[in-house]
C-alpha cells in the first residue's frame, strides 16, 4: 500500500527533475510549443517547467491516464498550481483510475494550505466532492463523517484568510450539497468566526444562506432580497435578536445591519418594528439644529427608511440631509437621490 | 499631457517663491512668512473628507478594523498633498505620469522573466489589459496588430475558443480577452483570426440548462462565464441556436444559447443587494460588474437591469463600496479600498445611470411577463446627478494608486506593487470617473423578443462630465471606453460591422 502510495503520490517524476533520460518516459515523444516570432507577454520558462509541460501535452494527446501522469501533474502543480488544464487532466486521471477520493483530497489539503489565493483548487476540490457524495449520500454517519473533516479543513484555510471568498463559495456549496442547512455544527462554526470578528462579512453572508435558504424552511427559488412566508417566525425572531446583539457590540458595523434589514425583508416584517433598536444610534436628530450625534450611519439610514415607511417624509428627508451633509459626505450622491425616491414614492 | 498648467498650480514653495516672475505682485506675500511657510495647506484645495477619517467609529478592535485603520493610515499621506516630492495641482492632486505608466505597459507585454510562470495559462490578460490601458492612455495600440494575430492564433484551440496559451484548454475568460484584444488592435486580418463556426459550437458546449455557462469544459459555473460568453456572442455576431450536443438543448427547440442567462444573474443578487459569483456567495464588486455588463447586453438596461434584479438595494450597495477618507471602491462589505473596484464597482455606475435614466423602460412593464421577476413597482427617479463620488474616485486614483518610482503603473493601493491587471482597471475607473455615457432609449417599438442581444444595438453618447468641482487638469483626462464591453467605441462598432456583414460562418 505505501509502495502503491509513493506510485501516486509524491514520487516525482524523472531522474534529478529531468523526463527525458529517464527510462519510464521514453516511451513519449514530448511535443514542445515553439512560440510565434513575435508573440506576446511570453514567459521565459524554467528548463523543468518547460520540459515537464512538453512531456504532459504528450500524454494529454495521448489520453493516458495512469500513475506516471498523476505524478506529472503534481510535479507541474508544484511549479505552477495556477493552471487550469493541468488540474482538469488531473481530474480526469483521478476519475479514470478510479483512486480513493479521500487519499485525493488529503495531498490536496497539503496543496491548499501552500496556495490560499487559488482558485483551482476549488474547482477540483468541488469535482472531487461530486464524484465521492453518491458513495456516501445513503449513509448518514459517513455524511456526518465527511462534514467534519471537510468542516475541519475549511476552519485551517479560514484561520489563514478568513474571507477568502473561494474557501466560502466552496462552503456554501458543500452544505447544499451535504445538505448541512440544519446542522448545528456549521452553524455553530459560522457564529464563532462572526464572535471572533463581528465584521467578517463572509461569516455574515454565508449565515443567510444557511439560515434562509434552508430548502426545508424556505421557498425555493425566493430572489435573497425578497419576502418568504416559508421561512418560521421563530426563526426570523432568533435572527433578528442576533443581529441586534451584535451590533450592539460594534454600531457602525454594516454587516450587522445589512443582516438586519435582510432578515426583516425576508420575514416580511415592517422595518419600522426596529425602529426603536435604530434610534437608539441616533439622538437630537431635529429640523434646524444641526447637532444630532450619530453612532452609526447605517442606523440613521435605515430609520430615513422605516419613516418614508411611516409616512413621515419630513423627517426621512431630515436623515437623509444630515447624512449626505455630515455623517457619510463621500455617498451625498446617493443620499440626494434617496431623497428623489422619497419625492416619486419609490 | 499639459505640464505647463501643473505647474502653474504648484503649491507655492520656497524655490518657486525665489523665482523672479512678477516681483512685483508677490511682495505682501514674500514678507509674509507665515502666511506663505506656515499655512500651506489653505493653498491647496482639499476637503477634509479626505484628509481625516471618518466622523463615526466603533471602539471595538477587530482584525477587520485593524486592517482598514492600517490602510486609512496608508493612504492619508498621499491624499493630504504634503508630499514634497511631488507636484500637486491646486487641488492637491498629482499628474497622471502617462509616459512612466505606458512604458510600464509596453514592458508588461515584451518578455517576462521565469518568476511570471503562475501567469502562463493568463497570457491573454496580459494583451487585453496592457492594449486596453494604452489605448485608454491615447497610445496607438495597432502597431500591435501582427503580434497579437500571431500571440491569439498560437492560443486558438481547433475545438474552439483560445486558451491561456499554446494548446491549453480553451477558456471563457481567455477567450473574452483574446476576442478584447483583436477587437483593439482591429482590421480584418485580427477578426479573421477568429473561427467563429467553432467558437459557436464550443460556447454550445459550455451552456447549461440552468442558464449560466461553464467557464471551460469540465470547469466550474459561474457569473464570469455569462458575462464572457455574451460579451463574445454580440461582439462576433455569433448564431444563439444550440448544437444537438450542447447540456442546454432542448428538442422543441425552445432553449438558446441566452435563454435564462439573466435569470441566471438573477439568482446572484444576495440579501445585501449586490451580487456573488455564484448563486448563494457573497456580494462581490467584480462580479456586479459581470451581472451588469450582461444584463446590459441582453436587453436595455432599464428593461432587463430593472426585470431582474432589485434595483434599490442593488444601488444601496454599490454606493455603499465607496469610502472616506480614502475615496476608492473596496469590493464587499467590510473589505479594504483596492484599485481595481474602480472599474469593478465604478464601472457599475454608468449602467445603472442607463437603467434609471430611461424614459421609457424604467419600471415599466416592457419586460418580458414570461419570467419570474422582481419588478419594482414604483418608478425610481433618474440619478440626474452622479451617484457616487467622482471626486473622491479620482483623488484616490490619482494620489493612491500611480507607481511614483520609475517603475510606473498602477495598483491596488500604497505599498502594493503596479501590475497589468491593476493598470487597465485603475484607468478603466478613471475613464469612467471622467465621463458621462448616455443610453439611447429602447426602442418600444419593437418588444424585448426583438431586442435580444445581437438585433438591439443601442448607441451609446459619451461626453466628458463636466458638473461640479474637476480635481484633475484637462490633459489627464483618459479616452473613454464602452461601459459593457470595456475598450474604445469605436473599435466595438468596427468589429460589429465586420461581422454583421458576414453571411454565415464563411
């Protein structure tokens, strides 16, 4: 087994680096690319890199999936893991030689803590779940199993970069695909990162969707900005109270009151039902004086909201003034055209 | 550009005080040192929003406070125009150093060194953003012409599409910029480098049932693959019917290549009001510009941006990308200003202009009834005036994100090296800070089933923005560049031509 396990993985390629020479590849013609005369932006590359390249063309032409061309990728990965046809032909000899999807996914976790801004790794990583997922979907102890040690990996790559938006998409993925919605552990791991920083927006996002998207608790097929009389008032109750909760913590946080506002529009609620949690941001907002004070802008942005809401135009506009005029100059733009919306009702 | 005017409105400094210009006129000002040494700044036009941080701050301390602290910290010296090193303008806004960025750009497309190997399957970004950012800094590009024919041939695939490089795996993304950079250096030789019949076949071969597109055979799905593939459909003129093998073809006949691409798009609108990569991330700038982009190229904007996405949040949190002190876009919510999100994010804003400003679509019912919506039932009003800072974009641009060494080029921000990718978005958001672009108005006449992409071709009208205060001098003002397909005008309406008038695929 460790014999057949060095055959795939970490054995390299070629004697000292080198294809040609090396009796296992003699059998390949490799088909160098000679660059146009005057070709653009061309990479003047490593005699290894150029001549490993050379050697996977071959076999890429050839159709040849085995061990030796395994090792080629990896061997190319390791000098340039930005490569998306490699990837996809590694794929294709995972799938072909039909290899244990967990000894994969454990040399690419190595790959991916080396590589946190790339992006094939993702996509592999996502193939690779495909393939494996109908093995286990009957069985939910090996789901359950697989979810922690996915979830396990994902929290090393967070630790590193905790918004790093291809870790997340992935995320986002594997709980539909897993079916993770109503998993406390993910839940749970979500609410640690947004503990830890209550600004990761990532940590934000990726609760709405476990929380509204819930194919259980939800409507498919719902736009995100739109009500859903599927989703439990109990649920967007407990929602609303986190989001007061943490932004108590930081006021002028947005990624607290974006998921406030979302969670409102989705339970269907009138937004005037927090305008008391709201005005607490802001006090002495009154025509003429001038000398309100301001913990969050996002506040005062969304009470002009809940009062054009209520009806009260005056006092939306007063908001919306102060805001372009004192607290948040660098959106006037915008805030001046919120006031024309007030003007045509929108 | 004028060097002449930048140094008429160089802060006055000891050197230039000495110099014998008009003696006369500058007595009271040469007796009064204080005046002169101690009260600088007044001189310079620079309003506070720049120069000091934000009015409301939270105490608590998280990594993401300390990151954004760490780049206001950054960026206040380049924006507070004390930089003795540099010449400011009266607004305390440096030149734009054409010459230093553009021979950054002629660089970035010569011979690169072994250390660029993690760009070997992007080389054609390199073409699109280095021919892009030249043109847009009024470098002639067609001197360019037989060596990005012989750079795309080396890259085109016979299956269809091009590349990242010689017999790689064709690629959307690739492809998008090798059709750009044939489209800039232009002629007919460029567009025939093009098989379009396997181009057609191969985005078949991408297209799925869901709507979107894959971004290469057997690679992931998302919001890119839409933009990149419409973009590429409408610049060459390319049938929509599906091959028999495409995932997407239905027998009946009834799915095209762009059926359900804009719900598709749809489905990318987060609770936040922006849009992610894919259905379910988050709201990112980069991506909103690829929703917007093919939105627009589906259908009018004020029809198809206001069919299917929820405009009001949309706008909310696109201006919502725009901070101060700094003046630049970051790309989410609670991220750092980058120079990229100038055209990312910035870019955003001349569509949603082309949404709102419509007469006649906006919030109409012109839309197709057939889909499933979230149509705004009330009008919104026009954005009469600029939606976001320009002035704050500029400054930023201007001030943050030019490489002053001589290096040249631009960047994400200080303290980060300039690269190509950096330079074509930086200057794309500083065109687009420095014009206005005008939609005609749909054509009513003809209804949303004529005006799918590739019959509708609304022209747009570009004219410099003139209103309120000009931060920069009149010779730093970049060519304008179409706001979907991202180079000049007139080099889109020339490959269109081209192939409108092609019978077929000969």
């Amino acid at each position: 087994m460790a014999a057949l396990q060095r055959e795939l993985y970490g054995g390299g390629v070629g004697k000292e680096g080198r294809l040609a020479g090396d009796s296992e590849w003699d059998d390949v013609s490799p088909i160098v690319v000679v660059e146009p005369e005057k070709a653009l932006a061309a990479i003047t590359y490593t005699q290894d890199y150029a001549e490993a390249m050379s050697y996977l063309r071959a076999v890429m032409q050839a159709k040849e999936y085995s061990p030796r061309c395994l090792r080629l990728t990896e061997h190319i990965i390791g000098m340039n893991p930005a490569h998306y046809t490699v990837w996809l032909y590694r794929a294709a000899n995972v799938f072909a030689l039909k290899l244990p999807i967990l000894d994969e996914m454990a040399w690419l976790n190595r790959i991916a803590l080396g590589n946190l801004k790339n992006y094939q790794i993702w996509h592999h990583r996502h193939l690779l779940v495909e393939n494996y997922f109908p093995s286990i979907a009957s069985d939910p102890a090996a789901v359950s199993a697989f979810a922690a040690s996915e979830r396990e990996f994902l929290a090393k790559m967070l630790a590193e970069d905790t918004k790093n938006y291809h870790v997340w998409s992935y995320r986002s993925y594997l709980v539909g695909k897993l079916g993770l919605f109503s998993d406390p552990d993910e839940l749970r791991a979500i609410d640690a990162m947004i503990t830890e920083d209550v600004r990761n927006n990532s940590a934000w996002s990726h609760r709405f969707f476990l929380v509204f998207s819930d194919p259980s608790a939800s409507t498919p097929g719902t736009p995100a900005t739109a009500a859903d009389p599927a989703v439990p008032e109990a649920v967007v109750d407990r929602e609303l109270a986190y989001a007061r909760e943490k932004i108590a913590l930081a006021p002028q946080n947005q990624s607290g009151w974006n998921y406030l506002r979302g969670v409102l529009v989705k339970g269907g609620r009138k937004l005037a039902s927090v305008e008391d949690f709201a005005a607490g941001f802001v006090t002495g907002l009154v025509e003429g004086a001038e000398d309100e004070d301001v913990r969050s802008t996002h506040a005062l942005d969304l009470l002009a909201e809940i009062y054009a809401e209520k009806g009260d135009r005056g006092r939306a506009d007063l908001s919306l003034r102060r805001l372009g005029q004192k607290w948040d100059r660098i959106r006037v733009g915008y805030w001046e055209w919120r006031r024309k919306c007030l003007e045509v009702g929108a | 550009m004028s060097s002449g005017s930048q140094q008429q409105h160089r802060r006055p400094s000891p050197s230039t005080s000495a110099s014998p210009q008009q003696p006369s006129q500058n007595t009271t000002e040469e007796v009064d040192d204080e005046l002169f040494f101690g009260a600088r700044a007044p001189v310079l036009m620079i309003p506070d929003l720049f120069t000091h941080p934000p009015p409301v701050r939270d105490p608590l301390v998280t990594g993401t406070s300390q990151a954004q602290d760490g780049t206001v910290e950054a960026c206040l010296p380049f924006l507070d125009g004390e930089d003795d090193a540099v010449a400011y303008n009266e607004h305390g806004v440096p030149g734009l150093d054409r010459e230093r960025h553009i021979r950054f750009l002629h660089q970035s497309l010569g011979r690169l060194p072994g250390r660029f190997v993690a760009a070997d399957a992007s080389r054609p970004w390199f073409l699109y953003w280095c021919l892009s950012a030249m043109a847009m800094l009024g470098e002639d590009v067609t001197s360019y012409r037989e060596a990005v024919i012989q750079t795309a041939r080396s890259m085109q695939n016979e299956e269809g599409g091009f590349g990242g490089g010689g017999r790689q795996l064709s690629h959307m993304a690739t492809s998008y910029a090798i059709v750009l950079s044939l489209a800039l250096v232009g002629g007919e030789e460029a567009y025939e480098v093009v098989d379009r019949k396997a181009m057609w076949k191969w985005l078949c071969s991408l297209k799925q049932p869901d709507g979107g597109f894959q971004v290469c055979l057997g690679g992931e799905e998302d919001i890119r693959g839409a933009y990149c593939g419409a973009v590429i459909i409408s610049l060459l003129r390319l049938p929509l019917d599906l091959t028999p093998e495409s995932p997407a073809y239905k027998e009946d006949g009834s799915a095209n290549l762009l059926t359900g691409v804009a719900d598709y798009v749809r489905r990318c609108q987060t609770f936040e009001g922006g849009i992610s990569g894919q259905p379910n991330a988050e709201a990112h700038g980069a991506y909103a510009f690829c929703a917007l982009g093919c939105l627009a190229l589906l259908d009018h904007p004020s029809r198809s941006i206001q069919s299917y996405l929820d405009v009001p949040r949309l706008v909310a949190w696109l201006s919502s990308r725009q901070y101060a002190p700094e003046g630049g876009f970051s790309g989410r919510t609670n991220k750092l200003v980058d120079g990229c999100y100038s055209h990312w994010v910035g870019g955003c804003f001349p569509l949603i202009e082309a949404c709102l400003n419509s007469s006649g679509g906006n919030g109409g019912d012109a839309a197709d009834a057939t889909t499933t919506t979230t149509k705004t039932t009330t009008r919104l009003p026009p954005a009469e005036d600029s939606l976001f800072s320009r002035e704050g974009l500029i400054r930023y641009i201007l001030c943050c994100c030019q490489d002053q060494t001589k290096r040249g080029g631009l960047r994400d921000k200080p303290g980060k090296m300039s690269d190509a990718y950096h330079s074509c978005y930086v200057l794309s958001g500083l065109s687009s800070a420095q014009h206005q672009w005008e939609l005609d108005e749909p054509d009513e006449t003809e209804g949303p089933a004529a005006s799918v992409l590739g019959l509708a071709d609304p022209v747009w009208a570009v004219l410099p923005y003139l209103d309120g205060p000009q931060v920069f001098d009149n010779g730093d003002r970049v060519r304008p560049i179409h706001p979907v397909y991202a180079i000049p005008q007139q080099q889109v309406r020339a490959v269109k031509e081209y192939f409108s008038g092609k019978k077929g695929f000969c």
